[in-house]
C-alpha cells in the first residue's frame, strides 16, 4: 500500500464533516506538503474526532506547531 493510499484511508473519518476537510486537503495540499507538514498531519490523524473538530472549530486550543496545517484545513473552498 503506498503513502497516499495509506493517508487516505485514514482520512476516512466517523464524521462526515472531516471526511469533506481531510478530502479537500488531500486533492489541494498533500502532494506539496513538506515532510514536516506530513508529520502533522500524521499526528493529527491519530487524535479523535471530536478533538480534531473542536482544533478546527477555535473551540479549544492547539500548539502552534499545528497552525499552518490547521489553517489549511479550515479553507475548504479555495
């Protein structure tokens, strides 16, 4: 199984809302992402959903090395 398919499977999410985030990321940021941004996102897809959605949604904080990813994720329309 390669990286991305890899990374895919793991952006299938129980909610549909970041299921619709992680796509969007994917098809816009992954294949540019640099190395560092991947381990983020890494990190990231480990957490639970509701804390991932809570990241997203400023309800509660996230460590600034998440900034950039986060604001990535936060545009899905771009």
């Amino acid at each position: 199984m390669s990286e991305l398919s890899r990374v895919k499977m793991r952006c299938r999410r129980g909610l549909k809302e970041l299921d619709v985030i992680f796509q969007h990321y994917l098809e816009r940021h992954y294949t540019s992402a640099s190395p560092t941004e991947l381990q983020r996102l890494d990190e990231l897809l480990a957490m639970q959903d509701p804390i991932i959605w809570d990241m997203l949604l400023d309800a509660i904080p996230f460590p600034d090395e998440y900034a950039e990813l986060i604001a990535k994720l936060r545009v899905v329309h771009d």
